[in-house]
C-alpha cells in the first residue's frame, strides 16, 4: 500500500503518516502505533479490527526468462527454475508449488537448488530480473504484472488461507485524520478484492 499512501496523503494536507515493517505483531498502548496491516488468525489478538480481503497467488515470470523456456502446458513451469516462499513459522505460508501442483493434477518434489524466500517481495524482485518463476502475490505483483514486467503465461491461481486484516487502537480515531485513513484503506482493499478476481477471472465466493 505504500505507493498509494502518497497519493492519500497529498489530499490530507497536514498529515504525517509513519509506515513501519515489523514482524512482531503490535502491542497498542505499549509503542505509538494506530493501525496495524497483517495476515491470519492474528486478528482475534486485538479488540477492533476488520477483515480486509483474501489475496491469490499465480505462477508469473519475467518475458525473458518465458523467452528462454517457453512453455506448451503447465506442467512445464514445474520444470523451470522456481521460486520459493516461506514465511515465519506462526504465519501460516501462501500456497507453495507442491500445493499448486496438485491443483493441476501434477505432482512436485522440490529440487535441489530452489531458492526459498522469506519476504514475498523479494521473491518477486528475483522474479522480475528473471531468476525463476514465483507464485507471486497479486497484491504485491499488481504493477509489474500491470507494467509488463511479470507474466502470467496461465491463469492458475490459488487463494491463500486467509485474509489480510486491519486492527486499530480505539484511541486512534480521535486523532486528526484517522478516521479517513481507517476509511482509505478498506476501500482500497475492496478495490483489491475486485481487480484480481478481474484479472485471474475467478468468481466471488
């Protein structure tokens, strides 16, 4: 969300947003934070919160690595140098590429050689200077896949296990522009919601 923050906040004159990345979930009232953005069951941790929306992932790559493998099925990306994606033992991970094997009715191994990430942004960096195929995040890949710089040669995806979601601190929404801001990103994760089943062409649930 960083990206739109900007053009949030050039329409709030006057406001000053901090956007910190931490893994440790937050503690209100113990550090001077408002909001906070996360993934999974952590949410029945705070008191106030909203579920936000459920991400995809899908196989994309670089054009240049798909010019270099070029692909007549999906099965073939499972012979392609992949991606992976593990998160931090009490976040359950997005689908992996055994998940997503299955889902075609294929069966995978990992290979040894496979490089594992911990961040999805990064694996999708890796992905964009053609290192291999990720399943990459379509909130997080949305401009790359937008701009040209990730493909999706097929449109196979799959949905993580749950959603994003946005807690807040009660007292927060009497300071000046929190209610806005609270309001901003709902609406901009059921935009969200809208432009990848759009894209992938999956019906709402």
């Amino acid at each position: 969300m960083a990206p739109q923050l900007f053009d949030w906040q050039a329409h709030h004159v006057g406001a000053t947003v901090r956007l910190i990345g931490s893994e440790p979930e937050t503690r209100f009232g113990d550090e001077q934070v408002d909001f906070r953005i996360s993934y999974g069951t952590k949410s029945r941790d705070y008191d106030h919160y909203v579920e936000l929306f459920t991400d995809w992932v899908v196989p994309a790559c670089s054009p240049a690595l798909l010019t270099r493998h070029p692909l007549r099925r999906p099965a073939d990306i499972l012979e392609c140098p992949l991606l992976a994606i593990e998160w931090a033992s009490d976040h359950r991970s997005p689908p992996t590429w055994t998940e997503w094997a299955i889902s075609i009715g294929r069966k995978y191994d990992k290979k040894s050689g496979e490089v594992a990430f911990s961040l999805s942004s990064a694996a999708i960096d890796a992905a964009v200077n053609g290192r291999g195929f990720v399943l990459a995040q379509f909130s997080m890949a949305r401009d790359d896949i937008a701009s040209g710089r990730l493909v999706i040669p097929f449109k196979l995806a799959l949905r993580l296990p749950h959603p994003y979601f946005l807690a807040w601190d009660r007292s927060a929404l009497q300071k000046p522009f929190a209610p806005e801001l609270r309001t901003w990103i709902i609406a901009s994760a059921t935009g969200q919601e809208s432009n990848v089943r759009e894209l992938l062409e999956v019906a709402p649930p």
